[in-house]
C-alpha cells in the first residue's frame, strides 16, 4: 500500500468518527432513548460485526484458542471491556447529549496531554519542555473554548465539560491498558469480545437491546447506520489498515481531522456558531496534539 493511501485510510477513520457523533447529536433530537441505551446498542451490534472481521480475517479461531489455554485472561478482557471500552463510548455520548458534539470531541481531545501528566507521573519525573507547552496549550484551548474567553460565563454547558473530561481520561485508560492483550490478540477480536463484554455489563441497568427495533425509526436508522456502521466498524477497519503502514507520529497527526471535521459537521447540520475565541480555543488544542507529533517526527524530540 502506498504512503498515500494509508493517510487516506486514516482520514477516513478520523472523519468516520466525526460523522458519528454528529449523528449521536441528531438522534437525541429524534429520540427518546438515552445514552445509556444507545451505548449499549451500539456496542452489541458493533461487537457482531468485528467477530464477523475477526472471522474473516482468520483471528477468530486463534483468539477463542488462547482463551481456552489460559481462561485467567478473561479477568483483563473484563477490565478493558467495561473500565475502556464500554466507558469511553458512553462517557462520550453523555457529553453530546449534554451538550454538542463538536466541543465533547475537542475536549476529549486533550487526551494526549492528560496521557503526558500520567506517564510523567508513573515514571516520577517532571514532564519535557514540550510535554509542559503541550498541557499547557491543551488546558489553555478548552478554558478558551468553554468560556469564549469571558471568565463569567460558560458557552458549554457543565455537565459536557465534565463528561468529555471523563472520557478524556477514560480514552487514556483505553489506550495503555490492552497493550499487554494485543500481544495475544488481534485488534479485531478484541475489539468484538470486548464490546461484547462492555454491552453485557450494562444489562443491570438497561436491557435495551432486547427492544433495538424501537431505535430504527424513520427519523433515526440513518443516524445509528452512521453510529454503529461507519461511525464504529468502518472507522476501526480503515484505522488499523492506515496504521500498519504509518508511523504512530503519522497517525496521530493524520487523525486529528476528527475535531476538526466535528467542528465543521456541527456548522453544516447544526449551524452552530463559535465565537472567536472559541475557534482560537479549538485550533489551541489542536495545536497541542499536532506539535509534539510533528516534532517527533521531525527528529527534534
């Protein structure tokens, strides 16, 4: 596959991703089922279609093979399905129907800086020039996105604010914890056990699947085609098809069109409007994931 290529896959993913929420935004509008529900539907659909991926892709078979060699691994399958996967996506739903779509992902982008303070913690030593500006310009940009820059007023509401941060932080939890499983198996089996996993812990509270017919209304089948189908299935397979032939600088670069992608979703469908300090606040961030990738890259870092 050529250079060119994978970059396209990975803009796929990232806009794929955008359009999801985008869609997540509209279906509160049309329905009313919560985010705990259309959480839970989403990860079992989703979890059908990856074991399909993972059977075509021959994964399948090796996946259940190892299980059955070493069961205790289920306990880790376990954590990463509810405290990752099933977190994430439902922390991030909360945020859009709290609030939009556009500012829950570009704050739940300040990820790579909140990964930054953990790893300087864990390996007790104090963050790197670049690692500070890079907190630093994250924090900065969503201050500026939240308030427009007016320190007496919020422009997103709070309980968004505080689910994109607890998505942010779960994101992080979901991107170092199942290193150690994708040593053992392959992302789409992981993916499709582990929604699985996350759909199944959610029964107590909901049972929702058992009525997914009430979710595809006329109003709503495009919404969830865009949420589970290309939003989740496409998105994952163009990612991991983009990253095998990309460095993670690369890609991390390259998948930065998903806030903003968001942002112009929400001006075309939504016809949100940002002020501009807001706008300075979303190009801070994004500022903060693109410098310390573009550097490392570069060779500077």
């Amino acid at each position: 596959m050529s250079h060119l290529s994978a970059v396209l896959f990975v803009l796929v993913a990232g806009t794929a991703w955008a359009a999801s929420g985008t869609a997540a935004q509209h279906f509160y509008t049309q329905s009313d089922h919560i985010p705990i529900e259309l959480t839970q539907v989403r990860l079992f659909l989703s979890s059908a279609m990856f074991f399909l991926l993972a059977w075509w892709t021959g994964s399948l078979r090796h996946g259940v093979r190892f299980v059955r060699r070493s069961p205790w691994i289920l306990v880790q399958l376990a954590i990463f399905g509810t405290l990752g996967i099933m977190f994430v996506q439902y922390s991030y739903f909360e945020g859009i129907a709290a609030g939009d779509a556009a500012a829950t992902t570009v704050i739940t982008y300040t990820s790579p800086a909140m990964m930054i303070l953990y790893l300087a913690l864990r390996h007790r030593r104090l963050p790197t020039g670049v690692e500070a500006g890079t907190v630093i310009v994250a924090v900065a940009g969503v201050f500026l996105l939240v308030t427009g820059g007016d320190v007496g007023r919020l422009s997103v509401p709070v309980a968004c604010i505080v689910w994109s941060i607890v998505s942010a932080i779960a994101f992080v939890f979901a991107m170092i914890y199942p290193l150690r499983l994708l040593r053992h198996f392959d992302r789409f089996f992981l993916l499709a056990v582990c929604m699985l996993i996350g759909g199944i812990s959610l029964l107590p509270v909901t049972r929702a699947i058992a009525d997914v017919g009430t979710f595809f209304t006329p109003e709503t089948w495009l919404d969830l085609l865009v949420i589970i189908g290309l939003g989740t299935v496409v998105a994952f397979f163009a990612f991991n098809v983009g990253l095998r032939w990309l460095s993670p600088e690369e890609t991390a670069i390259t998948a930065t069109i998903e806030p903003v992608a968001s942002v112009i979703f929400a001006w075309l469908i939504f016809d949100t409007h940002f002020v501009t300090m807001q706008i300075v606040g979303i190009v801070l961030v994004i500022t903060a994931i693109l410098t310390p990738n573009l550097l490392r890259k570069w060779g500077h870092i």
